[in-house]
C-alpha cells in the first residue's frame, strides 16, 4: 500500500507527498492524486428504502431488518460482503458480527481460496524492488501502467537493467515498449498462454505478476502458483483492495464463492439477507442492472460505505461511515508488512456496535481488543511464509455465448468513481460490446467488460475491440 | 536592508536539543499565537520520517527540533490566503511563495518567511538504503543527522559516522539533483534566514540575518519575551559564511554543467529527441502539476485540458507546463520526486528556464516587484 499524507484542513482534504514511505518513495497514481476529490464526496446521509433518514433511524432499522431475520430467515443464508476496503480489526469485527447473526461471510475471494486454499498469497515479497531483481519478469493479463503505475516503474527500472519482461494477455496493455516478448492473446485463453509458456520455459528465476481480486480467474491463480511450486520463481498477486491479503490472513472469507456465484444465488433465492461493507457492487458490477435487480430481491440489505452511492438498490438501508483514511487500526500490504492506517475514527467497528446495540446482540467489540487478536494473527502469520504447495488447477469452464466480462481493474473502477480520464461503461457500450462477436464469450469467472474512458484515446481503442 | 546576529534559545532543554542552538525552535514557539499559524516540519518516527505541522501550542515545540534534511516537503502549499502565517522554510519553498505573492495567492503582508540555509536535501528512501550500504547502519538507529563542511554525519548511540558527500554522490547517493545545481542557499528573500555557516565551531549557536522590518519585529519580539538571545557575530565568521555560500554556489555552476550543461549542448534536432524520450514514460498521472509550488490554477487550467499522452511530438500536456514554467520554475524538483515513472521533469523544467535566465537575466522567486519579460512584453532575441 502506498504511503500518502491526507492533510484535512477545516473543510479542506488535500494530500501532501510521503516521500519516505519505502514502498512509493512519495510517489503516487492517477488514484492517489485524485484522494483529495474522492474523500470530498464522502457519505453523509444515510438512507432508508430511497430516503433520507438521519443516523440513528437508518441504524435502528437496519437492527429491527436483520434482527427479523435473525428470527425468521426462510432457512435461507445471509452474508456479509467486504472486498476488503477495511482494517483488520474490522475485518475481525465482522467477523464476530456475522457469528452472532449467523450470517457468513465472503471477500469475493471464495472462488480462489476454494481453488488454491486459505493460504496467504506473498510468499517473500518484502518491497516492490524486488521486481528488478528477477532476471525475467511475466506480466499475466495485467496493464501495469493502468492498474499498476507504480509497479510499472519498477519494471522500467528492471528493463533498464537488462531484465527480460514477458506479457501475457489481450490487446491493449500498453506493454509496447516495455515488454520484450509479447504474447497476444483472448482474455479467455490466458491460462492456456501461461500454462504452455510455463511447460516450455527454462528460467527459474521468474517473477510473475498477476490481478487478485473478485474478477479474477482461479484457473489462473492456481496456475501461476503451480508455476513457483518447488523453484525459486515467485508470483506477486496485486490485490485489487486495500487490505485484501489481511481478509485472507484473518479468515474471514467462509463462503466459497465468487461475486457471479453470489449473484446467483441471490437471484436463486438461496441467500436473503446481504450486508454489503464498502463494496459498491451495485455501482461496480459491470451488468450493475442485474446486481441492483438481484439486491432487490433480498429480503435484507443492510449497506454501510464511506463513499457517495450511485445507483443503490431501492429496498436497501445505507449507513455511513468514515472515510477510510479517518478510521482507526491496521492492514497488511502487498509486501505483509502491517502498517497503521493512521485513522482516528472507530469506523466500521462503531457501526457495528451501534446495530449490535440495538439488536442486543453480543457484547460491545472493543477497538483494543480486536487491535491486539489481529497483530497475534498476523503475528503468527508472519512466522510462517510458506512454500508455494502445488494444488490441484480447477477445470477451465470453456466459454459460451454469454457476454464476457473482463475488468481491466483500477482503484477507480472497484470504488464506482468517476474520473476525468475513466468512466464505467454505460448501458449503451455494455449492450453493444454484448452484441459484439469477438470477445462475447464468458462463463462464471472473471474476465470482464471493460471500462468506457471519456478521454484517453488508448483506452477507446480498447473498447472499440468490443 | 540586512542585519546579522549570532542567535540561540535561551530555553536549556531546547538549546541542547535543537539543532544550532535551538533558534530557531524557540523563535517559533514565540510565534505562536501571534500568527493564525505557525508552520514546520514535525518528525514523525526516524530522522527520515514526518510532516508539516501547524504549531498550535507551546509545549509542541519538542517535537520539531533536529536537522531533517531528508523531509523534503513543499512548504509553500500550507500557505493559504486570509490566515496569518508563519512558516519556516527551504530557499526553494520561499521562493514558491514569492512567486505565488505575484499570482496573489498570497498576500505579503500575512506571511513571516523564516527560511533555512541550505545545501540541499537528501532523498529519503534513497539516503536509508545508503546509510544501511555505506554506514552500516539502520534508519532507526540514527538519533541525529547534520550536514558539515560537505560530509553528512549521522549520530547514533555507538558514536557518530561521518562521510564526504562528494564521495557519497559520486556512488549516486547524496543529494536530490536539483539540489546539487541549486544556487540559492541563503534565503534571502525570506524575513528572516537561520543556518549554522558563520557560527564558532562546537557553539550551539544559529547564524541569523534579518531582511525586513517585519523580521526585525518578530525577532525583537522573541528577544523581549524571553525565548531567545541574540548578539552581534564576529566580523571574521561572518566572511567565512560569505565564502562558504560563495562556495557552494560555485559548486552548483558545475553540477549544473554536469547535469543541463550535455542537454544544452545539444543539437535543436538531438536535444528535441532527447526530451520526447525523457517525457516518453508518462502515464498522465498529473502528480507533477499536483507537486508543483508554483502551479496553483484550479482543475480549469489551460493543461488539464490537454492529455498528457496525445501523439504529439510532446505531449502538449508537458508543452504547456514547460512553456508556463519557463519563467517561473524555481527548481525546488518536486515534480521529479513525486513522477511514478521517475521522469527527470525538473531538469526539463529547469531546462527551459535557465535558458531563459541566461537570455533575460530574469530570475522567478527572487523579488515581488520583478515582472516577468514576457509579461512585459520584453521578449529576448530568438523568441
């Protein structure tokens, strides 16, 4: 996670550069400079079935929803949903949450942990320079300059140096220039590309870098972590969240599927009862109509988010909470350093414990406390860096008509927010790109439609490949 | 006018503490509430470590005292009109704020500019890699650093290591490019300008000269409350602090042959190529724009209007900011440090204007009442 100073000034944000901050040297992406926007437009009003309503009346109904159901939930299974936009003691906070109402819990993960394991995905990734130590790099279906600034100047930094930099993926990635070899290929057919480039390959010393998150492929994922087993290559997996690899550390993924099986299930009816936490898949979602549809089907949907909703179900109670960066505790970054987030508010904890209150369900959870169970988890985890453990690859569902989705993801994009430079795909361009023949292929995982982009003319050429 | 003086605190604790004696710590806890706020830098975990503060209470003076020159913050952004500020600052950062005074988003008579000699900042993470490769020794075992007579030493419990920074630099650590070609060390567009050049070795005591009456007015108010005391430096030490910033001017001119003398020299064709490579990289983040002291238009801004990666030759993103620049880029390298893609913007910028300094003789961030020439319509031959 990069290191960034959020300088609140009377009604004022804005950001300053924190140049000692060892993973970005200060430096920052389109996402980072644009905080200051962000964190204006955070949520204040919270909501009740479409309106307004004030603090305690969203939190009291919430509590009397999820409380009927509680009592009364059809046999059906309820669900808290966190990408992972949250600390670790909220993560564990959640958890007790969701115990005491006997919902589960999912990080839209579950389809990759089923596949792989619950097993902590850095496996001696102690900073981004260790990018330019492998003498060849396989970028796998990512565009590093788009989702990953960042790491794309580690990797100019490594080519510099004569590193070997290999690409695998679909058009687009503006790997030109920066890739040495380039392997071209569908969205859908990159585990193909990579598991015929690993068999063939004679390197050892190869560092992959890899997407994980909702979207992605677990076909992939188990792949890629194949490829490390029993030799000194490594894949470093950038996770799409803030503090996705601590959901993993601290197990608090129980559900073992993925966001399209959570659709579904919705739509089936086996779930009934949602509690979405700072994951606006109603935004987010690229068929956002048919996850808005889905939500409002549930008999519960408890919403609680920092940031300003776009096209929030309409049965859906929304309670606000602080912006990240004001919110007390700890996360794990993509290198599994723990590092405190510098907040000072109580966050998702204290709206928790406002339901709870009012559900007289459990005692109230004590920001101490949880601090102290997640530095002994992360404790232990730190200890045990793992070998990669071969797993067995589950099977490529082969595609069929339906629209292929494939997220070319960015901070942006996962947060449902507008930038000058990126928009989501409207209606219109989701239809068409359904419509169109090359790329409308997709089953279950993964890939994803892409982003509309107002203004950068690389990106309309991606799209126009839909 | 200019008025020199030896200065420390008169404050036991600080005067130990502090860097030099302490000055300027207690001259700052004398600012406040005399100022809507009182700006610095706080440490926040090592020497490499912190942020800027604004100094609410007497008592948190503690936390701001120490040499940090690897904190290299732009200062002159927590300037805002309509609040009465004092702010300690880097020759660079002061003349930010001078040309922003020029732009009125400042206005003079509510600022005190307490300015820092410098000879340069170091790059943070850079400077923990080196000390861990050239020092042996960790980030966090540094209790205190300095810069004196050109080695940069670090203090720890096992004692003081103390090396050249011309040897460090030559090994590519060192300081911050812009700073190595950087001229300005004293800042004398600042009220008043603290250093420890001029000051009788193993003293504890801050070289202090005072450039305007509001200066003279802050400092004769920490005199008569009781925070620091002042007296007149020798004659000799006063020529020896002369010679030192002559000195390290005179090293700047080479660094700059160093480093802008290739590029110059270059054929229009050659040095065309060469910045359309160096520009090449950008991912249009616009963390440049967002670093730049100098740049503060809104969202409006005739840039943000252009992509940063159209199919021109350079982009015109860049093209607009290198000809805005060009007479007013002080050179402070922000843009360099905060570039994702470690672009060399501020030599380009720099580029650009010192060109334009040698054809005009005009200077950005030197005096409030210097207009531009472009401005005036007085344009040099060849433009």
């Amino acid at each position: 996670m990069c290191g960034v100073h959020i300088v609140e000034d009377g009604e004022e944000i804005d950001i300053d550069f924190q140049k000692y901050c060892p993973i970005n040297n200060g430096k920052l992406c389109k996402f980072g400079i644009d905080l200051p926007r962000i964190y204006k437009n955070c949520l204040e009003s919270p909501m009740i079935d479409g309106n307004l309503a004030g603090r305690e009346e969203a939190i009291a109904e919430a509590a009397r929803r999820l409380n009927d159901w509680y009592h009364d939930s059809d046999g059906r299974e309820g669900l808290v949903l966190c990408c992972g936009d949250a600390t670790n003691e909220e993560h564990l906070a959640m958890k007790e949450f969701a115990s005491h109402l006997g919902m589960k819990r999912a990080s839209g993960l579950g389809h990759v942990l089923k596949a792989v394991g619950n097993t902590p995905f850095i496996h001696d990734i102690k900073n981004f320079d260790i990018v330019e130590g492998f003498e060849q790099i396989v970028l796998v279906n990512i565009d590093p300059y788009y989702q990953y600034p960042l790491v794309a100047r580690k990797l100019q930094n490594a080519k510099r140096r004569g590193k070997k930099i290999v690409s695998i993926g679909p058009e687009g990635t503006h790997v030109e220039g920066l890739a040495d070899d380039i392997m071209l290929c569908r969205p859908t057919d990159v585990h193909d590309r990579l598991k015929g480039y690993v068999s063939e390959r004679s390197e050892n010393y190869t560092l992959y870098i890899a997407s994980m998150g909702p979207y992605s492929d677990p076909t992939l994922i188990a792949e890629l972590n194949n490829a490390c087993h029993g030799t000194n290559s490594r894949v470093f997996f950038i996770k799409d969240y803030a503090n996705t690899e601590a959901s993993i550390i601290m197990g608090f993924n129980n559900y073992e599927s993925g966001i399209e099986d959570i659709i579904e299930h919705i739509e089936e009816g086996r779930i009934n009862a949602l509690v979405l936490v700072e994951s606006p898949l109603y935004d987010t979602y690229l068929d956002n109509e048919r996850f808005r549809k889905a939500c409002e089907r549930l008999k519960v949907l408890v919403v609680v988010q920092s940031l300003m909703p776009r096209d929030l179900p309409a049965n859906a109670v929304l309670v606000p909470m602080p912006a990240f960066y004001k919110r007390r505790g700890t996360l794990v970054n993509a290198c599994g350093r723990i590092l405190d987030l510098g907040g000072y508010t109580e966050g998702l904890i204290g709206v928790l414990n406002d339901l709870n209150e009012k559900m007289r369900n459990g005692q109230r959870m004590e920001f101490g406390k949880l601090s102290s169970r997640a530095r002994e988890i992360y404790g232990r985890w730190i200890m045990e860096f793992k070998d990669y453990k071969k797993v067995p690859v589950p099977e490529h569902v082969p595609a069929d008509n339906d629209t292929i989705h494939y997220y070319v993801v960015n901070p942006f994009l996962i947060r449902g927010m507008d930038h000058q430079l990126v928009k989501r795909a409207n209606g219109e361009l989701y239809d068409r790109a359904k419509e169109r023949e090359s790329y409308v292929l997709k089953k279950n995982v993964a890939e994803g439609v892409i982003l509309a982009y107002q203004r950068d003319p690389r990106y309309k050429k991606m799209i126009c490949r839909y | 006018m200019s008025e020199t003086y030896w200065g420390w605190s008169t404050k036991d604790d600080i005067r130990e503490r502090g860097e030099s004696g302490g000055f300027v710590s207690s001259l700052i806890e004398s600012l406040v509430g005399s100022y809507d706020r009182v700006i610095t830098i706080q440490k926040t975990g090592t020497v490499f470590e912190g942020r800027a503060i604004d100094v609410r209470d007497p008592s948190d003076v503690k936390m701001i005292q120490g040499a940090l020159h690897s904190l290299c913050i732009s200062m002159s952004a927590y300037i805002k009109k309509g609040k009465r500020t004092a702010i300690v600052l880097k020759p660079c950062d002061a003349r930010a704020v001078i040309e922003n005074m020029k732009r009125n988003h400042v206005l003079r008579d509510e600022v005190l500019l307490v300015g820092l000699n410098c000879g340069g900042t170091l790059p943070a993470v850079d400077t923990m890699k080196m000390i861990d490769v050239e020092f042996d020794i960790q980030p966090d075992e540094v209790l205190k650093e300095e810069i004196s007579k050109g080695n940069l030493i670090f203090f720890t419990e096992d004692g003081e290591f103390s090396k050249s920074i011309d040897e460090l630099e030559e090994k590519g650590y060192g300081r911050r490019e812009s700073c190595r070609y950087c001229d300005f060390k004293i800042p004398s567009v600042c009220d008043i300008a603290c250093g420890n050049w001029g000051t009788p070795a193993g003293k504890n005591i801050t070289f202090v000269e005072v450039f305007t009456t509001r200066g003279q007015e802050a400092l004769r108010h920490a005199v008569d409350e009781g925070f620091v005391s002042v007296k007149e430096p020798s004659e000799k030490l006063s020529e020896i602090r002369t010679k030192i910033d002559r000195s390290m001017r005179g090293l700047a001119k080479k660094w700059k042959a160093k480093v802008i003398g290739p590029v110059m020299e270059m054929s229009p064709e050659d040095r065309l190529d060469y910045i359309k490579d160096a520009l090449s990289p950008c991912i249009g983040c616009y963390a440049c724009r967002k670093a730049c002291p100098i740049c503060n238009c809104t969202s409006d801004c005739k840039c943000m209007q252009m992509d940063p990666d159209d199919d021109l030759p350079i982009p015109q993103y860049h093209a607009v900011r290198l000809l805005h620049l060009m007479e007013s880029c002080i050179g402070c390298g922000n843009c360099t440090d905060v570039c994702p893609v470690d672009i060399p913007l501020a030599r380009l910028h720099q580029l650009f204007s010192r060109t334009y300094e040698d054809r005009t003789g005009y200077r950005p961030g030197m005096s409030t009442d210097d207009t531009p020439p472009l401005s005036r319509g007085d344009y040099p031959e060849g433009y």
